[in-house]
C-alpha cells in the first residue's frame, strides 16, 4: 500500500512555478483558506483573520495581494473563493504541511510540532518534499525499522 500524501497533487512544474509568485506569509494564508473552506466552498474574511490571529484589514490586503496574482477571488461581503490555480496550490501547501508534521513526529519530536513545521515548511523544494514523504511512508511500511531506529535512539542517551 502506498501511503504518500503526494499521489493526489499533479503538475510540480506549475506549483515550482507559482510558488515563486508567493511569500511566506502569503503560503500561509492560501494554506489556512485550503484547509478552512469547507463544503460550502468559501469562507469569511473575519473567520480567517481569526484563525490567523490577525485583524481583518491586515487579512483583507493579504486576500487582495492573492487575488490580484489570481489564486482566490475576493468577492463582496467579505467572501473568498479559490481559483482553480488556487485550489492546487492550497492543496500542495497543506499536503506539505502535514508531509513535514509526520517526519517531525515520526523522529520522536513533541514539542513545539507545530512551531517547527512552519518554521520548515517555506524554505524546501518539492524535490526534497517527494523524498521525505517517501521516508515517510517507507517507515509506514516497514515498522520494525522504525522500532530498531528508537531502540538506537534510546541506547545511545
Ligand atoms: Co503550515
């Protein structure tokens, strides 16, 4: 069974490509509306600049910056859809996330999980991605690897 995250995300080439046109901060916002929008297909600016911890203005000028490079539209009332460019790169942000979040546990790391993947999560190259989300799985597969890892570990401190 293959269980990498990677298998539903097409067109690397693209998502090289519009990840140039993004900051940081702008990757964060796309993750956060990727994984918030639901079925309805759209969310509140007020509900992202909460869950962002920002105040609505600061949400509204960074959802504006991503609407003009064409990855959501920004409608009346405070509503943000996705673009179709928009729903593949959101997607790839949060199947990175949840990519680096599993590597950094699968080590044993607990504290500041969270913190420490977005930290990570900014600065890789879809290359370097692809190969941990199939150490990822590798140890998926292959458990007693895994056990023989955190028995080395735990003879060794
Ligand atoms: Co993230």
């Amino acid at each position: 069974m293959r269980t990498n995250e990677f298998h539903t995300v097409r067109g690397y080439q693209l998502i090289e490509q519009e990840k140039k046109l993004l900051t940081s901060a702008m990757e964060d916002y796309l993750e956060m509306i990727f994984r918030n929008i639901g079925n309805e297909g759209y969310m509140r600016i007020n509900t992202l600049a909460e869950m962002l911890n920002v105040r609505p203005s600061s949400a509204t000028k960074m959802v504006q910056k991503l609407s003009q490079k064409g990855f959501v539209e920004y409608k009346k009332y405070g509503i943000i859809t996705l673009t179709e460019k928009g729903k593949t790169l959101g997607e790839f942000l949060l199947q990175r996330h949840n990519i680096i979040e599993k590597f950094l546990k699968g080590i044993g790391i607990r504290d500041n999980l969270l913190i420490e993947t977005e930290l990570i999560e900014h600065n890789l190259s879809v290359d370097t991605l692809r190969s941990i989300d199939e150490l990822n799985s590798f140890f998926e597969e292959h458990p007693e690897i895994m056990r023989k890892f955190e028995h080395y570990r735990s003879t060794r401190n």
